[in-house]
C-alpha cells in the first residue's frame, strides 16, 4: 500500500538538544503544533517496553479525535518516528506516521518533519496532503516564534 507524503524544514534558532527538549515538553506540543490538542506519553508493559503516545486531534468544526501510536525510531535528539497504532472512529486516515530530523545548522538546527499517511477515503488524498502540508508549515511557523522566543 502506498502512502501520500508531506514533508517540510525549517531552520529553527535553538541547538538541536534544546530544540529536541521543547519538542517533546507535552505541555508545550500544543502551543506550537496544530495537529495536537493534547498528548500524554506512557510505557506500556509489553514485550518490547514500547512508549505509547495518545493524541487528541483536531478535526474540523471543533470536533477532535483520537489516537495512539507507538515509536518506530527514538534517537535524540537527531530523529524520532512514530507510527498509529489504531485510532478513534471519526479519525481521518487508515494508516499514519509522523517522523522528526534534527541536524545541527549554524547557530540553530534544521528541522524536517515529515507525515506519511493513508487517508480512509482515497479520493481525498489531494485535500488531505494540502490539509496536512498547511498544517506542518504552520506548525513549524509557531515552533521557530517559540524557539526565538527562548533564545532571546
């Protein structure tokens, strides 16, 4: 199965640890990140020890949904990846994964987020990869305010 995929960078104006710590402060994800209303992060006792991520997203119209997914790559702070493991029923795509590289830059850190998906309705591939793109850019928008906010 083929998944569509949206991928943006931006240089951001922090070191790649610090960077690396703000992006993975749960309190914070959501003033920068638009696909996030709320996330929490959990070990889960299961054979591999895995980290369990359940998001609240947002829809449309205020509506949310949710979902759980699961680390396929943690390598700080160069790169992490997460894939869904199953979602709620209004949730917007069969398949889902969202991965983050961090390279040092200059005085700041280049950073390539980059979401690979498989919407539930395939004819609405070309909609859902503007929706995300837009979303990924304006995240990115936020994250660098905060970054320069901090390294004022």
């Amino acid at each position: 199965i083929r998944m569509a995929k949206v991928a943006q960078s931006a240089h951001i104006p922090l070191a790649p640890a610090r960077l690396w710590a703000l992006m993975r402060d749960l309190e914070r994800r959501p003033q920068w990140d638009r696909s996030v209303c709320e996330l929490t992060r959990e070990a889960r006792l299961v054979p591999n020890g895995a980290t369990i991520l359940q998001y609240t997203a947002p829809l449309a119209l205020g509506l949310t949904w949710r979902w759980e997914g699961e680390y396929v790559t943690f390598d700080p702070p160069a790169r992490s990846s997460v894939r869904m493991l199953r979602g709620s029923a209004l949730r917007p795509f069969l398949q889902l994964a969202g991965s983050w590289t961090l390279r040092p830059d200059g005085q700041g850190t280049l950073l390539r987020i980059s979401v690979q998906f498989e919407p539930r309705l395939r004819l609405l591939e070309a909609p859902v990869a503007r929706r995300v793109s837009k979303i990924t850019s304006d995240s990115l928008v936020r994250l660098g305010r905060l970054a320069a906010d901090m390294s004022a």
